[in-house]
C-alpha cells in the first residue's frame, strides 16, 4: 500500500482518501495508523510479487485492461506485490 509520507494535514487526508478507496474498490480491510501508514488487517492475502520491470509492465497491461488492482512497492527492493481478488461470478 502507499501512504506514509511526511505528517501533514493534507498527507493524512490523501491517506485517509487512498484507504477509503482501497475498501470501496477492492473490498480490503484497511486503516491508517497513528504513523500515517495504510494498514491491511487480514488474516491471509494472496499475493503475487515481482520484481519492479516485470511489475511496471503488468501494472500498465492491468490499467490498459481497465483492471484497477492494488500494489505493495517496497520502497528499499522497489519490488511490486499485486493483491489479487477472486474473479467474479461472471467470470
């Protein structure tokens, strides 16, 4: 998840904005904490991990695709974690 940039009245608001989205959109239990980080309380997630080429590539086919899914960037390996969701019933 994103967030967690510096403390400020409108960094927690765009924060509290992402979070709020993040369970609109994709049905994920999420919170920010007093650290101004998005949280995802959960029990198990699936997710699939790749290295930054490879995730940059499958975020654009994701958005050409118009299939909005939720990224980890792990700001020290620059590694992307897609949280993938179970297709729907018509699919």
């Amino acid at each position: 998840m994103c967030g967690g940039g510096p403390v400020g009245v409108g960094r927690v608001a765009e924060d509290e904005a992402l979070a709020a989205s993040y369970q609109r959109d994709h049905g994920l239990d999420v919170y920010v904490d007093g650290h101004n980080h998005i949280m995802l309380r959960t029990g198990s997630v699936d997710g699939i991990q790749m290295p930054k080429p490879l995730g940059e590539l499958v975020h654009a086919e994701l958005r050409a695709r118009e299939l909005p899914t939720p990224v980890i960037i792990n700001t020290k390996t620059k590694n992307r974690t897609f949280l993938p969701h179970g297709a729907s019933a018509l699919d």
